[in-house]
C-alpha cells in the first residue's frame, strides 16, 4: 500500500483503484525470486551451447501459466493473471533447476544451505519491520502527498537497515560478497 499510494494515489486515481493496483502487485511479487532465478539459470544452459532445453523449458511455463490463468482470474481477477505468472515463473526456474542438477551441471558447494537460512532470517527480519512501520490502509490514503513521500523514505531506510543489520549480525561481512577465483 505505501509505494502505490505514494506512486499513484493522485487525481482521477481512486482509493478503488489503489486497492485494485495494491492485489496486483503483491500477486507480482510473489514471482519476483522466480523470474531472477530463471536469469540465472539459463545461462547455465547456454554456457554448454544448449538453447534448446530452456525454450522447451519456457514453452511449458507458458502452458501452465496460461491454466493457472483459467483456474486463477475466476476467483481473483485480476490479481490472479498476475499470480499465474508469478508461478510460472517458478515452474520454470524449478524445472531448470531440476534439469541442471540432473545433468551434472550444477553441484552445490558445501555451506549453501546455511548460507541461504542466513539471507532467508535476514529478509524475514526486514519484513518484520517493514510490516511494523507500513502502518494501515486508511493511513496512507489520508497523507498528503509530501507525507506519504518522507514516510515511504524511511520505510526504506528502515528496510534495508534491519536487512543489513541482520546480515552482520548473522555474520556476513562485506568481504563475502567480493568476487573469488575459482580454485
């Protein structure tokens, strides 16, 4: 609600309409992880010059998505061919995935799992705080404009603090993240 109302919430754009963009783009979220993933992992495809697995790969995301589209827009409208997408786009990075594992081309190193737990406390910690200081519907279509601006600032501010707080007190360190030769 606060980045839509912030974005949009202005002349001819109703409170409905705000509510309508709000479901989309929570529906839209939800497929965010998966579409990065799929522009991970493809590329690990063409790295053995095979174009061929992801566009089968992608042709069967497509169907999917397009049942899902049926099953979903009847109960959910709009928000539902936003969501159908948003599975889509993790049916075809699990496939991929799958097919990687399968085919030997990715071994995951030791010290993944706990890497990932890690990043995974971090983010719930930012989502914590980011519900905690998001405050109400009712709140954010009463601000004024200059409001809901400073407001959604520090939303921000206190998102991405907490998230790298809680990655340093987790134990990351920006030397982590610095680029390594392989071995």
């Amino acid at each position: 609600m606060p980045l839509v109302t912030t974005l949009f919430q202005y002349g001819a754009f109703s409170a409905v309409d705000t509510f309508a963009t709000r479901d989309a783009v929570i529906a839209y979220s939800v497929g965010l992880v998966g579409l990065i993933l799929v522009k991970v992992l493809a590329p690990g495809f063409y790295a053995q010059q095979n174009i061929k697995t992801p566009v089968k790969v992608a042709i069967v995301s497509l169907v999917a998505t397009q049942l899902m589209n049926l099953a979903l827009v009847w109960h959910l409208r709009h928000a539902g061919l936003a969501l159908a997408i948003s599975i889509g786009a993790f049916v075809n990075a699990g496939l991929l995935f799958v097919l990687l594992r399968r085919a030997g081309a990715y071994r995951p190193q030791p010290g993944w799992a706990v890497f990932a737990l890690k990043l995974g406390l971090a983010v719930y910690v930012m989502a914590v705080v980011l519900w905690l200081t998001g405050g109400s519907a009712s709140e954010w279509l009463a601000a004024r404009a200059y409001q809901r601006v400073v407001w959604l600032a520090g939303i921000v501010v206190a998102g991405a603090g907490s998230y790298f707080a809680a990655l340093w007190v987790l134990g990351f360190r920006l030397s982590d993240f610095s680029h390594r030769t392989a071995e």
